[in-house]
C-alpha cells in the first residue's frame, strides 16, 4: 500500500525587508486578490500590538518606554511565540497566512544593534521551533528610496545607521530558497511578482507540503 499523502493545507507566506519597503502595501493587497479568487487569507503583522506582550513592545517602538535590549529581543520573540498554536491550526484548516515580518526580522534587528552577547546565534535561540514559512519574499529596496517613503523615522530603529546594519544582516541571514523581490519598482509591477511567488507556494501547500519549523 501507498504511503498516505500529506493532506492539503494553508501556504506561511512571509514578507521581510528593511523598514519602508513596502512589505505592509504588498501584503494586504496579496490578500485581497487570494480572497477574491477563493483562497481563504488572513494577514497577520508581526510584533502583534494588540496582546499585552504587543503593547509593551509598541510602547518601545514608539519611544515612549526603554528597556535592556536582550529582554526586548525576548518580548518580540514571545510575541511570535504566543501565536504559534493558532498558526498551526490556521495552517492545518486550510487558511494561508500572509505575514508582515517575522522571526527573520527579529534576529536581523537585534543583531543589528552590534551589542555584545547578542549576536545572531543568540538572537536565533529564542525563534528556534517556530512555524518556518513556506515562502519568504524579502523586499529588496535602495536605501535612497526607503527614506523617501512617508513615515521614515517616526519609530525608534528607522535611522539610516540601524537600517543599514539591519539590511547587512539579512543579507547574511538569507536563503537559496528565499525569493528577492525588487521594491525599488512601481507597486503594480512588485505586485505581479508577489502574486506569482505566493500562488506557487499555495498550490504546494494544497497538495500536501509537510509542515516544517525553524531552525
């Protein structure tokens, strides 16, 4: 007798980038289409502001709160963490997840910050065992046009310094199997190249693509 095959469920498409590349834009309007060609999408943003955990990270963001670095990496982690359980379930009852930063960015920020005791294997400990996406579009952008994008510098890690060292730590971090997508175009001509990297993706999670966990 035949193995069993995988059974059919939801695509983990992610969006990671540098701050102002567009993930945000790109990612609602992924879901949108999906949803108008019956596939069932949700979008989910990572850190998650609306739990408890999420308050106090938004708090340090927008600069109203301070903290050690290491216990906000932590925070931004258990974020993710909280969320894992309903992900799976998602995932299994066939709903694609499009997601606006993850793990990825957790570990490319913190690492970015160039402190001592938080390097990357450090930053990637508390992400180990978290859903692995099945996709990872990262949204390649000149630094130039980034700034020029509205809203730069309203929030406490866009500065040019961080952002450049956030941009050299993806660039280590990434994958064969990531997917580049150039920002620096109209969002009508990103837009195409999503589409077609996501839909690639939903048709190998529908025809049984195993589950799989970083790192």
């Amino acid at each position: 007798m035949a193995a069993n095959k995988a059974m059919s469920r939801g695509a983990f498409v992610l969006f990671e980038g540098v701050d102002r590349c567009g993930k945000t834009t790109q990612a609602t309007k992924l879901v949108e289409s999906l949803n108008n060609s019956n596939v069932k999408a949700e979008l989910w943003r990572y850190p998650d502001r609306t739990t408890t955990i999420g308050k106090m990270i938004d708090d340090y963001l927008q600069k109203k709160s301070d903290s050690d670095d290491a216990s906000m990496h932590l925070l931004f982690a258990a974020n993710r963490w909280e969320k894992k359980k309903m992900m799976e379930e998602k995932l299994s009852a066939g709903v694609t997840l499009v997601v606006d930063r993850y793990g990825y960015s957790g570990v490319a920020f913190t690492t970015a910050k160039r402190l001592p005791g938080l390097d990357q294997q450090w930053c990637k400990h508390s992400e180990t065992g978290l859903v692995k996406p099945d996709c990872l579009m990262y949204m390649e952008i000149s630094e130039e046009a980034a700034k020029k994008r509205g809203g730069f510098g309203e929030e406490r890690y866009e500065t040019t310094e961080m952002q450049r060292n956030v941009r050299e730590v993806f660039s280590d971090l990434r994958e064969d199997w990531w997917s580049i997508v150039d920002a620096d175009r109209s969002i009508e001509q990103v837009q195409v190249d999503v589409e077609k990297i996501a839909r690639e993706a939903v048709e190998r999670c529908k025809n049984g693509l195993t589950l799989e966990y970083l790192w």
